[in-house]
C-alpha cells in the first residue's frame, strides 16, 4: 500500500450496551383495610362491646432506586458493531454544518432564538423524505434549488452520504482499489451532480491526510457554494472549482478537462428516468440511456491511467437493479471492470430479468445528534446505512482477483448458537455459506462485508445451491 493512501483512522470497537435490568417490582404496598366490628351473636345486645376499627398502620417510604441516563428505556436496542469495530466517522463535519445552517437556513424570525437546529428543519426534510420516495417521473430534479429543502438536505443527507461514501471507499480499499494512487501531486477529484458536495467531503473525512483538487458539478450554485465552505472549513486551502450546469450538456463535460484521479456519481444515476425506461435518444440509434452514455464519456475521457468511478446509490430494490444492469452492460461491452462489490462473476447471478432480488449493503455507524435528533422528531431511526454501489476501472486497471474471498449478500438465516446460512457472491456466482456453530462473529458481519473462508463450494442443502461451509470465518481486512 502506497504511503500517500491515508486511511481513515478505524474507531476503536466497542460493546453494545445492553439497557441494564430493571429491579424486578412486587405487588404495591397495600393497607388492610380496618377491621370492621362484628354485631354480637344477640345483635349487640349482649353488653360485649364491638370491638374499636383500628387505624391504618403507617408504611415506610419504598426506597426507590437512582435514575440514571442508562435505565431509561430505549424504543430499539442499537444493532451490533461489524468484528472489526470499524464504523464510519463523520463527527468532523457536525460544527461546520451546524455553524452554516444557522448562518443561511435560519428563517430570520428564529434568529437570536435558541431554537433546535431538528425543529427548525423538521418540515422541510419530511418535504425531502415525500420526494425521494416518490415514482422517478414525478420528483423535481431541481428540488435543491429552494433554501428550505437544500437547509434539510444539508443537517441531514450530507451526514448520511458523507458516512456512505467513506463505507463504499473502505470497501473498495480491501480490495486494493487506492495502491497505486499518484504520491507526487494532490488527487484529482470530479464529483458530478455533487449537491454540497457530499460525496467529496464523505471522501475528505475518510483520508484527511491526502491532498486534494476538487472539480464539483451540479445544477444548483447555491448548494455547490454550500459544499466550497464545508470543505474549507474541514479541508482549509483545498483547492475547489465549481462548475453550474446539466450533466447531459456534452460541451460542460468536456470543459470539464480529463485526468481525473476519482471520478464520484452519490445519487445521479436514479435522476435520469430514461435509464429505467431505456428510451432511445432522439436523433441517436445506439440505444443507450443518458446514465450510460454519461458512464462511457467518464470511462473514456474523464479519467485518468489507473482511475477509478465510485457510483453510489440507494439501498432500494429499483436503484440496485438499476446498477445491476449497467454493470452488466459495461462489462459486456468491455468498457470496464468492477473492483466492488462484485469479485470477478462475469454476470451478476442477481441480474436475470425475471429475479426479484436486489443487491445492497447495510452497514452500521454511529448517528451523529443533528441525525439522531431529526429521526425522533420524525419516529424513525437510521442505526444503519443501507446502499447499492459500484467501483469501476478501465478494462485491465482493476483490482488483483480475489481469492477465498466472498462477499455477504444476505442477511442471517438462523439464530446465534444455531446452524446459520448466510448467501455470499464470489467469483462462481452466488453460494450459501453455512456456519453449524452458529457463532455470533458469522452472524454479525453487516450485510456487504467480505468473509475470507476458504474451501470449494459443494452442491447441496435443502435447494440444491452451492454451499460452503465455514469455520473459523473472518471478515475482510482482518486478515
């Protein structure tokens, strides 16, 4: 590994922190009631006096225990960290961006007022929330051009991407992506359709000893000019282009110049409705949608010997098939090869027109409190990051073949302590791999982690697939 790589620095693991038992509670303190005097068997007219009704006796105060932060009750118990403890690390970016919210997202009736940064931008996110899981036809492709959606945008979705982008990085990094990476000049950057350049500060945070020269593209000036003054803050002196403009305009892209090092598409691919529907363009009989002849020019004329394209999209079934397709489609046209998620499978055995199955990471971190603090207000909670994502070279730049390497594609089939199975993808396809210990490490690795296990697959089980049984099993990068 190249000296100029700079890896994020890998939080320490930690336990999760179970809420601890309550002191099991007996019945209430009751008082019996007084004694009622009983008539005499001749109805009182014995000269036996009834006997007086007695007070109640006084009960001493129920000690109750201290209250302390850790036994309150909690809606969800926090999933547990992948074995390696590493989870990514946006903490960088709060101040920043909670300093520029409050400069340009704080209407001016709310100014001087301590009012919470989640109350201030509660509607204008759950606004966001209703457009991003719209039909792709019906949302507006311009939705960062007013101040209350791109103030939501800022205190919510660039935490999230930033943390998505360091994963996907990290990723990519086991598999060898960044070692030949220039040492002798600053990294050239494109990040196309960048918003507040989210994908380059989730790239900034996850190696902050790299330096960088940034070329941003987006429709929205306004939140480019954003994005300049987060990186700045966290980054100062980095040098920072900003062009304004539609990513179909040809002419912007080739002003945009070549030789770029990471080239960087987080959310821009699911903007173009066409490549869903693969309409033809007019004029233009080779068939392909906008996202892939956008691709071919990043591929051909963007980037630079040895660069890599880190595409990042949602978690959700049509983005992933989305990917699935254009993966396959580049690799047949030999345009590029994949680096990850995928180690060395010709097609995505999750590729067939009639499959249903999509393919997706969901990978734990640590919510920062401008998150935390909007998913209450909103009755959710985000402890995982779920995304779709490919890293792609020119054809013979990828990444060395992988060997006794699987990725985990599905998530635990069976309880820890029981015999779990688990669908992992490799260079043969899809497999099962199967762990009769049950152990907990097997059961934990977040969904997308590589598995290093070796062995050759075996026809078997309950379906006939590929199975392979796993032992001491490791995740990736502990090797």
């Amino acid at each position: 590994m190249s000296a100029r790589k700079g890896k994020s620095k890998g939080r320490r693991p930690f336990h999760r922190i179970r809420d601890p038992a309550k002191a099991p509670r007996g019945d209430k303190e009751r008082t019996s009631p007084p004694e009622e005097s009983r008539p005499a068997p001749d109805g009182g007219r014995s000269g036996t006096p009834a006997p007086r009704a007695q007070p109640p006796r006084a009960q001493p105060p129920r000690a109750q225990p201290p209250r302390t932060p850790s036994s309150r009750k909690s809606p969800r118990t926090p999933p547990p960290l992948p074995p390696t403890g590493w989870i990514p690390d946006v903490s960088a970016l709060v101040g920043p961006i909670k300093e520029l919210a409050a400069e340009r997202y704080t209407p001016a009736r709310m100014r001087g007022q301590k009012v919470p940064l989640a109350e201030i931008h509660r509607d204008g996110l759950r606004m966001l929330n209703k457009g991003f899981t719209s039909d792709r036809d019906d949302r507006n492709a311009g939705y960062l051009s007013g101040p209350r959606a791109r103030g939501a945008y800022l205190v919510y979705y660039t935490f999230t991407g930033a943390a998505t982008v360091q994963s996907v990085l990290r990723q990519a990094d086991l598999r060898g992506a960044w070692n030949d990476f220039p040492t002798d000049r600053p990294l050239r950057v494109l990040d196309l359709g960048a918003g507040p350049l989210t994908a380059t500060l989730g790239l900034a945070t996850a190696w902050p000893d790299i330096p960088l020269d940034v070329t941003a593209v987006d429709g929205a000036k306004a939140a480019l000019n954003d994005g300049a003054a987060l990186l700045e803050a966290i980054r100062p002196g980095t040098k920072v282009r900003l062009e304004a403009g539609n990513l179909r305009n040809g002419k912007l892209r080739q002003r945009l110049g070549s030789d770029y090092d990471v080239v960087l598409l987080a959310n821009v691919l699911n903007e173009f409705p066409e490549t869903v529907r693969r309409e033809r363009t007019r004029g233009e009989d080779s068939g392909e949608s906008p996202a892939q002849r956008l691709l071919r020019d990043v591929l051909e004329n963007r980037l630079a010997p040895g660069g890599r394209v880190v595409i990042v999209e949602t978690g959700q079934r049509a983005s992933s098939r989305l990917l699935i397709a254009l993966r396959d489609s580049l690799i047949a046209g030999e345009q590029a090869e994949v680096i990850a998620p995928c180690l060395g499978a010709v097609t995505c055995p999750l590729g067939a027109a009639h499959s249903r199955d999509w393919c997706h990471a969901d990978q734990p971190w640590r919510r920062p409190r401008p998150v935390a603090a909007l998913d209450r207000m909103l009755s959710r909670r985000r402890d995982t990051l779920k995304f779709s994502y490919l890293v792609l070279s020119r054809p013979g730049e990828g990444a060395p073949p992988a060997r006794d390497t699987w990725r985990l594609i599905g998530g635990p089939m069976g309880r820890p302590g029981m015999t779990t199975r688990r669908y992992a993808c490799g260079p043969t396809g899809r497999i099962v791999c199967v762990d009769e210990r049950g152990s907990t490490d097997f059961h934990d690795i977040p969904r997308g982690d590589l598995l290093i296990a070796s062995g050759e697959p075996r026809k078997g089980g309950p379906r006939g697939e590929m199975e392979l049984r796993v032992g001491r099993n490791r995740q990736g990068g502990s090797r």
